[in-house]
C-alpha cells in the first residue's frame, strides 16, 4: 500500500490549549509518485496533518473515478476558496447570478465526509453518481488527490495566498468554528509545527453542530467568509510576529530549492511596502448572496466602507454608501507600472456605471482636462477650449461649459433616478471631443493608455484644494459637519475621489509622456501667459501675443466668476432643486475665490501643522521628489 498514516503525538502547544475535536490527528503520506509527475518527487512523500477519521477512507479516495471534464477548485485553507468556487461555477454555468442552491450543493467538499461524522452533505459514494460536469472544492494536497487525476488531467483552479494572512485567517477559523482556546501565538506556533489540523466543519454546518454540543462562537460578528482583503495580517500581527514568521518561511523555501524563485516568493511572502498597503479584495460575500457585484466585463471591484466614526465624519448626501474602488489590471499599460495600487473613495452607486466607464470609446483627437476636485478645473477647461477653438469667446458665453466640455463621470455620482447620462452624451458628440475627468489614472477608461488623446492635468497646494472643496461639500453635496471633520476625513481618504496623494503622484510620474500635459494652479495665477502659451503650443495651436494677453484677460478671476457660461448658477440651481439640497452659504458660487494661499484665512495654525505632518508622511512614503512636494505642500 503506498499509504503511511501516522498517528501524531500532541506537542507541548497541543497540550495546554484546547478546541473541539471528532478525532485525533494522523500524518498522512503518500509514497509513490505518479509515474507522469517525476519532478514532484521530493514533494509528494511529505505527510499531511489529517483527522485520523480520514485513514478509512485513504483507498476510496485514491480511486475516486476522474472525469475528463470535471472542474476542481483546490486551495489550502483560507485561500479565498469560496470565492473562487462561486467564480468558476458562474463562468461555467452562465452567470446564473440569482440561484438558489447553496454552494455547498452546487460545489461539494471533496473530501469533507471522510473527514468529520455525520456529515450532513455529499459524501463519496454520492459525488460518483453526480452527472456531468461535476464541480469539486478540495483542500487536500496533490499526494493525496486521486490518481485518476494525474492521468485524466481535469481542469484543476489552484489559488495562493500571502501565508500571514492565511495563518490569521486561520486563526479567527479555528477561534470561533473549533472553539480554539489558546493565543494567536499558541496557533501561530502549531501552524509552523505543521500540526495544526487544516479542516474544520464550515460555518453552514456549524449551528447543526452547536446545537448539538450547546457551544457558542467566542466573537459574535465571526462569519465564514471575514474580511476578504489583502495584508490584513498588518492588523493583528505584531511587528516581532511577522519577522519571526519570515524568517520561518524563508527556512522553509530554503528547505525545498525554493528561495530563489521568485514567483513563489511573491505569492507566499508578499514582501509588500506601505503604498501597497490599500490592495484590498472586491466582494463581501456570504452564502445568501450572489457574486453581482463585480461586472463580468471589466476588471474594475468595488469594497463596501465599514460604517464606524470615521465614516460618518465623512457623510454626505443622507441617500447614498460609500465604497472604495480600484482597478489594478493594466499588465498592458506600461505607464501602469508608475501608478500606486490604491482604491479611491466613491459613492457607492458608482459601481453601476464603472462598465460604461472602463469600456469608453477614447478617440485620437479627444481632449481631456483631468485633475483632483477644487485644482483649478473650470479655469483650464475654459483655457483650453478656447485655445482649440480659435478664441470663439462668443460661442463660448452662448453654450455653457458643461454643454461645451461635459463632466465624464457624473452621471455615476448621481442617484440613477436623475437621468444624468454625460457618457451617453459624450459618444453621439461629434469631434473633436473635449472631456472634463476627476477620476484617477486606474479608474480611467482603459483605451485612453492606448490611444493617448491630449490630457492636462492640472495640480493644486493640498491646503487650498482643502478649504474649497469642504466649501463645495457644504453647500452642493448637503455636508453637514464641521471644517475639522471634513479635514479629518480628507486626511483618511474618505472624501471623493480620495486619496488625494496618490491621484497626483501617478500623474507625477507620467507627466514627461508626450500625451500628458501637467501644469500647477499657482503657476497659472503667477503667469498665466505663458502657461496659455504653453498649453496652445500642447494641442498643436499657434497664438500670437496679442491672443495671449486677449485670453489671459479673458480668464481672469474677475472675467470668469462673471462669466455665466462658466459659473455653472444655473446647473446648480437646476441640481439643486433635483437633489433637495440647500445651500448654506448664499454667496456660495461655484468660481469662489481663485487666490494662492487662502487657506491660511479659514485654517487654525494647529490644523495646519496637522496637515502638513500628514501630507510629508504621505510624500514620504511614496517617495516624491523635491519639486512636486513644493507644489502641493
């Protein structure tokens, strides 16, 4: 028999904690490799923790009968099995999003009835009669899978995970399903003893099992599926943790030829920097739910935000959530390689429109005018439509600036109800199209990286996009909180289109590509002259000096707050009435002040010198040279 199983003997962990057990534990061994498989040699006689239940079944497995077109999801535990399963038997099923069977019937644990008794779902003998196309979830080994399955070669998804967040996942798993008594680093200490035991009855079937033993779970919000993000082993695991596990694994990679692969290094270590921090998973999934909220055709996701303090310092608009949002598949995109991984902060019917965003028609001749809220927007927008409209100030006071130049994404930051649809709009336009954006580089639409239109990014002092955009808060979007509040959740990124830092830094890094044209708000107060000439000669335009001056005039702060084309009265007016918000201020305009520096007359000095050790952190961090932290700073 080419089966071991080897009763294992409780370490000195094991003997001071306890937790809920069927059975001992046995060391499970597999000892001839298929003949097809040589190079896992080494690999393949390594034995496997395993309830010692499980060494009744050993033969039975071994010879469950493959079929070709059988379809196995096989994780280690807390891998994010679950939703893997539920992606493939949607790809494989139609996206029948709004099912009814469970996942447990639709995609049975394999080996789970040799596991545990009474097993109330499908065991063996019952997967052997399913009709095809069987979908199985397995965590065991590749030793110790059937042999068929080397020869009949299924489709086989095999997921990987940070090993950190595997082991505190884990954790939580055994704390309130096994009732686990012992520290975090009594399991920490049992995981790298290899004895923990990787199987523990799921949380569909745990009320069966507590009400049977009377047992109740340690944390009262613990769900199967828990968080779903990525490093959140940096909230629980002290510092001192964490280098001892490495060091740990790096004896383990060490011990398998392993240490110079780079790939496997990146999967289980995941040596990740601070910036990368915010790469946070899409779903928060549970078995009443469907996996509807991410689009099959776009590689965007959104994660709903917790409501706690900070959220509510952050709310506006009583109808709408707050999501983040984030896009990390530009493998094509080589400018992506610039761009930090971080989601940004929308309201959370954002989602519906992200398709229509992310799939946008981007023509060569498009002109686009990106920038963070509150950086000078309208003043560029203005500029440059003038510029490529041969300084037609006529036809520019008769048709208003959103009509001119619409707002790209707005329609995604309305209620649906309003009818807004500026991308529908935007594809019946003729060209040249001119196009105003605050939405970040990710979350762009994708051909804008490879058909390159003219974009202008335009950049602002940190402190003065504060002040203005908490005035636009207050009287267009029904803030209601205080100047210090909204400070607080501008610095946790939780105002929209957040985080500041990192909207500006990935345009930074890109503003020497030929298509990207990046100015400062304080270098067009100072000269503005020649930044219009700057610009003109950007999209191909040739004014003399005297259509310098003529538009320069025509953009001054007084011209423009005058300008009703420009001040967008009556599309607040008109937004207003459609939203049921009021304005506070009655002088409110949306053109306010337009000067360089006056945050200094709305900000204490001590939320200054708050701002200012937040925003260095963030620069810091992120690694921002002298001359852009000048800018914003």
């Amino acid at each position: 028999m080419p089966f071991t199983c080897e009763i294992l003997e409780p370490s000195e962990v094991s003997k001071r904690v306890t937790y809920y057990q069927e059975t001992g534990f046995i060391r499970v061994k597999n000892n001839k490799v298929p003949e097809n498989l040589p190079c896992v040699e080494k690999l393949w006689s390594d034995g496997y923790c395993l309830s010692s239940r499980y060494e009744n079944y050993v033969d039975e497995i071994e010879n469950f009968k493959i079929r070709e077109d059988d379809v196995w999801v096989v994780t280690y535990p807390k891998c994010g099995t679950t939703w893997a399963q539920e992606m493939v038997w949607q790809i494989c099923n139609g996206l029948q999003l709004n099912t009814s069977c469970k996942l447990s019937e639709r995609f049975p644990f394999f080996e789970a009835g040799c596991m545990w008794n009474n097993w109330p779902y499908k065991t063996l003998n019952v997967l052997n009669d399913e009709p095809s196309p069987r979908f199985f979830k397995s965590h065991l080994p590749a030793s110790l899978l059937p042999k068929q399955i080397w020869t009949v070669n299924p489709r086989i998804v095999y997921i990987a995970r940070n090993m950190k967040d595997v082991m505190v996942s884990f954790y939580h798993h055994y704390r309130n399903i096994c009732l686990f008594s012992g520290t975090f680093y009594d399991f920490a200490e049992l995981f790298m003893d290899n004895r923990e035991n990787p199987y523990v009855n799921p949380e569909e079937s745990l009320s069966r099992l507590r009400k049977i033993r009377n047992i109740a779970k340690p944390d009262n919000d613990y769900r199967f599926m828990r968080k779903g993000k990525v490093n959140a082993f940096r909230e629980e695991m002290p510092a001192e943790m964490i280098e001892q596990i490495n060091i740990w694994l790096e004896d383990q990679l060490d011990n398998l030829n392993l240490k110079d692969d780079r790939e496997i290094r990146k999967i289980v270590v995941s040596v990740i920097t601070s910036v990368d921090v915010e790469l946070n998973c899409c779903l928060e999934i549970d078995e009443s739910q469907s996996f509807s909220d991410r689009s099959a055709a776009t590689m965007s996701f959104c994660e709903p935000i917790v409501r706690d303090e900070a959220y509510e310092k952050a709310r506006y608009m009583e109808w709408t959530d707050y999501s983040r949002f984030g896009n990390f598949n530009h493998d094509d995109v080589p400018s992506a390689k610039k761009w930090t991984k971080r989601t940004y902060f929308f309201p959370t019917h954002y989602q519906r429109c992200v398709e229509d965003i992310e799939n946008f028609q981007v023509r060569p001749d498009d002109v686009w005018v990106v920038t963070f809220p509150k950086c000078g927007t309208t003043w560029t927008q203005e500029m440059v439509w003038q510029i490529c409209n041969d300084l037609d100030f006529k036809k520019g006071k008769s048709i208003g600036l959103n009509a001119r130049f619409p707002f790209f994404e707005f329609g995604a930051l309305m209620p649906e109800e309003t009818g807004f649809d500026p991308i529908s709009l935007l594809n019946k336009m003729p060209s040249p199209r001119f196009i105003k954006s605050h939405l970040p580089a990710p979350l762009l639409p994708k051909q804008i990286w490879t058909v390159k239109p003219k974009i202008i990014y335009v950049v602002r002092n940190a402190k003065d996009v504060l002040v203005s955009f908490y005035h636009h808060y207050r009287n267009l979007q029904e803030y209601r909180q205080s100047f210090s509040n909204f400070a607080e959740a501008f610095m946790n990124d939780m105002i929209i289109y957040a985080p500041f830092d990192t909207h500006i830094v990935d345009f930074w890094h890109m503003r020497n590509e030929d298509n990207i044209l990046f100015l400062t708000y304080e270098d067009m107060k100072k000269d503005h002259p020649t930044i219009i000439e700057k610009t003109a000669e950007f999209l191909g335009k040739s004014l003399n000096e005297d259509q310098i001056l003529e538009l320069a005039d025509h953009l001054t702060f007084d011209k423009m707050s005058k300008n009703e084309s420009v001040d967008l009265l009556l599309e607040i007016k008109d937004l207003s009435s459609t939203l049921k918000v009021t304005k506070i201020d009655e002088d409110f305009a949306f053109v306010r002040k337009g000067k360089v520096g006056s945050y200094r007359e709305e900000m204490p000095a001590e939320m200054v010198v708050k701002f200012n050790e937040w925003l260095q952190k963030r620069l810091n961090d992120l690694n921002v040279d002298p001359e852009l932290r000048n800018f914003i700073l």
